[in-house]
C-alpha cells in the first residue's frame, strides 16, 4: 500500500526545486528500475504490482494495486512499478578522450536519447549548461532506458569550460565542413545546441572547429536535423574515423 505521503514525495518530485531539496528522483518500468538497481544508484523506495524484483532490501519493497500506481505514476498509461532513488554525490569532472556538451537544450527526450547515444557510443561524459534540462527530470530518465546509471552528467558555464580548455571544440553548424570528409580526433568537445536557435553566439566564438552534417536532398529543402539524431551522426563518424 501506498501512504499519502508518499503519493505526496512522489508527486513533488516531478518538479525540479523538490528534486533538488530531497535529493531524490523517480524512474518508472521494469528495465528502468532495474538497470539502476544494478548501477551504482541508491533505492529509497519500491513500489510495485508485481512481485518483478530480487535481492533487495524487502523494507524498501511496497506491493501496490494497479490504481495505487495510476495515483503516483507520471506516465498517460503507467507500466507496472516505479523506484525512488538517491540522487548521487557529486563526482570529479575529468576533462579527457571525447566528450559532449549541450548548450541549452530543453527537450526531456532530446536530452535522454543523447545520454543514451554517449551510452552506446562510450561518451563517458556529458556536460550542460545550467538552461540544459534537468537530468533527473522524470521524461528524461524515461528516455534514458537505463543509461543514466553509466554516464556522467555535470551542470555548469559552458563558457568558462570552452575557454580554459585545451581540446580542441567542434561545433555543428550549416557552413560548416562535411564531416564526412574530415579527420576526426579521438579527444575532443563536441557543442550541440539548443532545438530552435542551435549554438549560441557566445559559445560560437569559443568553436575552433566548425563542421556539418551535409544534405544530400535533392531540393535542399530541410532546414535543420533534431538535435539527438545530429548527435547520432556525428558521434557515429568520429567513432568510426578512430
């Protein structure tokens, strides 16, 4: 059973401030809350309509009904469990290999699929400024399938980063080089932007490279790729050039 304080936690926490003053998020589903099991998140609380779940402190297991979840879950049809978990300590930042910074991008699912692309394509970290959605925003961790538990997320002035770094910065812009034809570094600071108004002008000027996805449309007519599938692509290529 679920209390109404906890209904209570759990609500708050779609919001970020609470997130913030708990230090705790939530995440919704089977293989979400099971792969963050298996990483090196802490669970607060369980709360599940099926008995899915193993080896776990059972003080922290709630078995609920189907509408006890419909109450505390964030999604139009809810699956069939949802985990809070600690947020972690911060860790150290280590400016090292290829790493990805977002400047201010606001969707959820844009920045939960590139946390999932840093996944698969082995980014171990990802930087964003402080307008960046938040990471434990629950459509993100959604978007994630898990992959939050394996890369490292920092919040902070881009700006400053840019400028005092070393690596040389990639940045995706419309007259930029085709990528396809560059040699691409194993180290580096690839810059995407925000969905409407791509990199700023500020990061911009700190871009010592600037390259482009070409289009190979016949009538040149689309005018831009969504931020997470341009990240795709590009990450793609420099895996594939080292």
């Amino acid at each position: 059973m679920v209390s109404k304080n906890q209904i209570k936690l759990i609500t708050s926490l779609q919001q970020k401030k609470y997130r913030k003053q708990e230090q705790l998020f939530f995440v919704e589903g089977v293989k979400g809350v099971q792969e963050l099991l298996d990483s090196n998140f802490e669970l607060h609380e369980l709360f599940t309509t099926k008995a899915d779940f193993q080896s776990i402190d059972k003080n922290k297991v709630y078995s609920i009904s189907d509408a006890e979840l419909k109450k505390i879950s964030a999604l139009t049809t809810p699956n069939t469990c949802l985990a809070i978990f600690k947020i972690p300590a911060a860790i150290k930042f280590e400016e090292k290999g290829l790493l990805v910074a977002l400047d201010d991008v606001r969707d959820p699912g844009n920045l939960g699929t590139i946390i999932r692309l840093c996944d698969w394509f082995g980014i171990k970290t990802l930087y964003c400024t402080e307008a960046t959605v938040d990471i434990y925003n629950p459509k993100v961790v959604q978007a994630t399938m898990g992959s939050i538990g394996r890369v490292n997320v920092f919040y902070g002035d881009l700006e400053k980063l840019l400028t005092a770094t070393k690596l040389p910065i990639f940045g995706t812009f419309m007259d930029g080089k085709n990528i396809y034809q560059e040699s691409l570094p194993s180290e580096g600071i690839i810059v995407m932007g925000n969905e409407a108004n791509g990199i700023s002008k500020t990061i911009e000027k700190l871009v010592s490279e600037r390259i482009a996805i070409p289009r190979f449309g016949d009538l040149q007519a689309t005018e831009s790729l969504n931020v997470a599938t341009a990240t795709a692509i590009i990450l793609s290529e420099f895996k594939r050039g080292n």
